[in-house]
C-alpha cells in the first residue's frame, strides 16, 4: 500500500511462496478506521475496519454484499476473524 492511495496484491502459496495469482492492483481510501479497496479491473470493493494491524469487513462484488474478509498486515495470517470466513494478508510497500 502506497501513500498516494494505490496498492498492489500478490496471492503466494504459504508453503512455497510461489505466486498464486497475478499481481492485482486498485486503490484505497480512509476515512478514519474505515478503509475501502476497490479492484482495478474486476468489480470487486473491500470495505471494513482497520484496528490495529488487522482489516475486516465485507467484500462487495458487483454493488451487491458477497463475502466476509479478514486480513493481517505482514507474514502471518490472522489467527481468528470473528464468524465470518475467508482470510487475505496485507503488506507494506515501499
């Protein structure tokens, strides 16, 4: 995540950290705890909260409410997410 509101997204497997998916890219705004991703290119937007190093909410896909999200900033994968499923990781870019 830049500080100029831009982001890159790389998917890696956790064993072997070979790339999973093409890097994604968007854009990010805040709004005090709140943070929206929106996807360049795909109609995805992540809207949640950032508390600490964590970022939940919903994913939205097409305008309409899809899926629950959890993300941790760095190496290691959230240990819990509440009741919604699905987990993403999050990392700082230069």
């Amino acid at each position: 995540m830049s500080l100029d509101g831009s982001y890159r997204e790389d998917g890696r497997d956790a064993a072997s950290g070979r790339p999973i998916q093409a890097t994604l890219s968007g854009r990010w705004s805040l709004d005090g705890a709140r943070m929206i991703l929106r996807q360049e290119g795909y109609p995805f937007v992540f809207d949640g909260v950032v508390v600490g190093n964590s970022y939940s909410g919903t994913l939205y896909l097409n305008d309409r409410s899809f899926s629950r999200f959890c993300a941790a900033r760095g190496e290691k994968p959230p240990e819990h997410c509440g009741s919604g499923s699905g987990v993403a990781m999050m990392q700082e870019r230069d």
